[in-house]
C-alpha cells in the first residue's frame, strides 16, 4: 500500500519559493470561503515517526490564519481524560463551523499504539475500527469535511533521520519521544497500520498517503490537497450525497402506530402517602451510602430524565439529588443550544458533560432532543433525526464499555392529568413561570409527540441502555419508583465493577 509513497518525489527549492505565495494565497482565501459557509474541517494528520508532522502542522499554521485553526495533540491521557469514556478527549476537540481543527494522529495514534504494545488484541482492534467507522461517518452526515493525511517515510529514511537527530545536539529537541521508539519496530508498525489504513479509508473520509521524504514536496502537496478538499466540498454543499442515507433499522413508520408503548402504562398506580414517606426515607438512605461507595470505586452515572411537559421531571430529580452528597453530582438543564452549542455536532455537548469517574451528572432533558422535539418540530430533517437513533445507540455504549451505569427514565401521564396541571400553574402565581405558550402548542401536537416517544424506545432501549417508563400521574409513586431504579441499577453496577476489578 505504502509503496505509492516511497516514490523518491521532490521539489527544488526555487520552485518551491515559486510556488509557495501563490498557494498560501489560494489558501487563505478558501479558508475564508469555509469560514463564511460555517464548514467545520477536521484535518486528521500522522503517519511514520520522523516524516514531519510537527513542521507541517507549524506551516499550515504559519499559511492559514491561526485565528480560526485549533491543533490537538494526544500524547499520554491526562487523569481527567482517564476517568471518562475513550473518545470523551477526541469530542472536545471537534472544531465548530467555520473553524479548522487539527488533531496529532487523532484516534489512530492511540489504536495503533495500543496494538503494537499488546494492550489490544485482534478483537480490541477490530472493535475499534468499527467505532471509527461510525463516528467519521456521523460527523460527515452532520456537515463536516474530514480530511485524513498519512506521512510516509521508506524504513532506511525513518533510520537516517531519527540518527541524525541524535548526533546532531541542534536537531534532538525537534524529534518527539515516540520518534526513536518507534524506528526500531518499522516493519512491525507498517503492517499495522497497514490494516488500519485500509479499514478506514472509505469514499467519504479517504486516506490522502503523502510522501515526506522531501520536506518540500510534503508541505506542498499537503496544502494543495487541504485546498482542493475544501474547495471540492463547497463547490458540492448543495449535492445529494450518498452518506445522508439514515443507518436507521427498517421499522414501520412510527406516524402509522396507533397503538403505541405509551398506551401499555398502567397510568392508575398510587403510592399512599404514608408508605411514599417510608420508603423515600429508605431509599434515600440507600442512595446515600451508594453515591459514597460510587465514589471510592470511581464507578459513574448518568441520569436521563425525559418525559412529557409538566410530567415531574424536575420533582423526581430532586429527590434524587437530595439523597447524594451536593459535591458527588451535577444537574445540567438541557434548553435551546446556545450559538456555540449550535455550531458543532448535537452530541458534542453531552460529552463535555460527562462526569469523572466516581461523579453523577443528571440530565434534565438530554440528547433525544434529536428524535423528539426536533423531529416533531421540525428542527431537524427527516435524515437527520432518523439516522440519530443509530448514533445515539453508539454513544450510549461507549458510555457502558467505560463501565457508566446509564439510567433513562421517561416520566409518563395521561393527556387529562396533563391539562389539569397545566391549569394548576395558570393558577397559582409561584407556579405560572412553569407554564409557557410552547407548553399549549406542544400539546396541540400530543399524538405526534406520542409516535416518537414509541420508536424512540424501540430504537434506542438497549441491554446497555434500556429505558424505564415511569408513570407518573401520581407524583409520589414515580419519585419512588425513580429512586428504586437507580439504587438497584447502581448496586449492579458497582458489582459488575469488583468483579472486573
């Protein structure tokens, strides 16, 4: 495979001079372009020890404007970035629309390493390979240009160099601690990355293999390849492109449902007030004592509440966090996106939320925005709401292999206790700010909503995530039944967590 690029290509430096001003002016100018059509550009860029990445990364820094391009390196995890799932450092460095985001070797620096140094076998590697596969397509369908470089250098190439920089005292500071490592296992890398190479380079993120062994053809050919991908995916924004294809399982139309899982709950359950009381005060005790032992065996939860308007999602949650310590947990309320928010993948501020091992973050609606309200709305298009269920379903179980015990609690009542709360808060005057016009046109469209709410629980309850209807229209027997949930779904959890351990 790598053998298009040992090629011995070069370009002489005064053509090189010669043709320096002219790309970076071409450049600037289609960076400008990506920047006004809201393009987020990941430029992915690794390759062979010692072919450059460093100096070409510092010269499309000094080609671009700097202003609007972010370089990433993932060198050795931080503790914040071991305590959380896998890919949580890779989505923190997504760029937002308009701007350029490059990443060091990005997440097949880590693959490759974990394969060469034995922590990965055939399996860990394949498995990988696939969650590759799907996030490089999830960020295309949701609008952003990837482009994936490969720095090839020939083995006798790599050996010159990396012993060059060790004699010469000047140059040693320039080679990165992985450079010599690595040159004494060439053939060893090669075929690896040989496999991975082939396994992600696909129609919609391509490899682009570029020979370094002159340091002027790389730059070169480098820009002109950045430009040209940029160029070519603004000149086709407003083509039919094959990847917007939903990967959504072919399931009857959820419009077309008359009878749905909603209409399965049993909505007449009651919890008498005086065994509600009894039984919080036990399972608050409970929670309590799991939250501290969570703690210590750094074992994570994640909190889902979604249900219809005035359901009671904020009262179940409450009674949640009133049986933790305030400094284990986060609530985070989920509204509108803010405009930076709006600028990068949906998903992309859930995982800045995700809590450190040993924490809780509870999520006061949450990324099924996607397939609810965005569906019903209309904020997102028939592709992209339909091929969220599938994306969704690959977040949760990263989530799960890191070992987070993911609840989703939907909070379920009837359209009738609906209409008598919400006249209950037009009512009462510290009540009135819960109750807003989007509440009543919400409503208007209960049917719509209860079609989504069916196939989004088909889709997306998995044996990793499986979603718990709570009915709600007595108060006190879903603050309960939310608290049993969670204390048993912890106590599996951390038991599933000493048995790995």
């Amino acid at each position: 495979m790598f053998e298009a690029a040992e090629l011995g290509r070069h370009v002489a430096k005064s053509d090189y001079k010669q043709a320096e001003p002219e790309l970076r002016a071409r450049l600037l100018e289609t960076q400008r372009r990506a920047r006004a059509a809201g393009l987020p550009v990941l430029l992915v860029i690794t390759g062979v020890a010692g072919a450059g990445k460093g100096e070409l990364v510092n010269r499309l820094h000094e080609w671009l404007d700097s202003r609007n391009v972010r370089t990433h390196v993932f060198w050795d995890e931080t503790d914040e970035e071991k305590q959380r799932p896998r890919w949580w450092r890779y989505w923190r460095a997504m760029p937002a629309a308009g701007e350029i985001g490059i990443l060091f070797g990005g997440w097949y620096a880590r693959l490759i390493d974990d394969a060469r140094e034995g922590r990965a076998g055939d399996d860990d590697i394949e498995s990988e390979l696939d969650r590759i596969r799907e996030v490089e397509h999830m960020l295309i369908n949701d609008g952003a240009l990837l482009v994936k470089f490969w720095l090839h250098l020939p083995e006798i190439e790599q050996a010159r160099r990396v012993e060059a920089r060790r004699k010469d005292p000047k140059s040693h500071w320039r080679m990165a601690p992985e450079t010599a490592r690595e040159a004494n296992h060439y053939r060893e890398f090669i075929d690896l990355a040989t496999r991975v190479v082939r396994e992600t380079d696909t129609g919609e993120a391509p490899w682009f293999l570029i020979e370094a062994t002159d340091h002027r053809f790389r730059d070169l050919t480098a820009g002109r390849t950045l430009r040209r991908a940029i160029d070519t995916r603004l000149e086709n924004t407003h083509d039919e492109s094959p990847v917007k294809v939903s990967l959504a399982p072919a399931l009857p139309a959820a419009e077309t449902a008359r009878r749905t899982i909603v209409d399965h709950v049993d909505s007449d359950l009651v919890l008498p007030k005086r065994e509600y009381k009894q039984e919080k005060r036990a399972l608050a005790a409970s929670i309590n004592r799991l939250g501290w032992k969570g703690f210590g065996a750094r074992h994570p939860v994640v909190a889902v509440f979604e249900g219809w308007d005035a359901a009671g999602k904020g009262g179940a949650i409450r009674r949640l966090t009133e049986s933790l310590d305030a400094r284990l947990y986060n609530v985070i309320p989920i509204a509108e996106p803010t405009d930076e928010e709006a600028a990068h993948h949906y998903l992309w501020r859930f995982w800045r939320h995700l809590p450190r091992d040993g924490y809780w973050t509870i999520f006061d609606r949450s990324w099924y925005g996607r397939v609810l309200v965005e569906r019903v709305e209309g904020f997102a298009s028939q592709p992209e709401w339909a091929r969220a269920y599938h994306e969704i379903n690959t977040f949760e179980e990263q989530l799960a292999a890191h070992g987070v015990t993911l609840l989703k609690f939907w909070l379920n009542i009837t359209p009738e206790e609906q209409l008598q709360r919400f006249e209950a808060r037009q009512e009462t005057p510290y009540k009135q700010h819960k109750i807003t016009p989007d509440d009543w046109r919400n409503r208007d469209k209960w049917d719509d909503y209860k079609a989504a709410v069916n196939e989004m629980v088909i889709r997306t309850s998995t044996e990793f995530a499986p979603w718990h209807i709570i009915p709600a229209n007595d108060k006190r027997y879903a603050r309960v039944e939310v608290m049993r949930i969670a204390a048993e779904a912890v106590k599996r959890g951390l038991k599933a967590k000493g048995k790995k351990g």
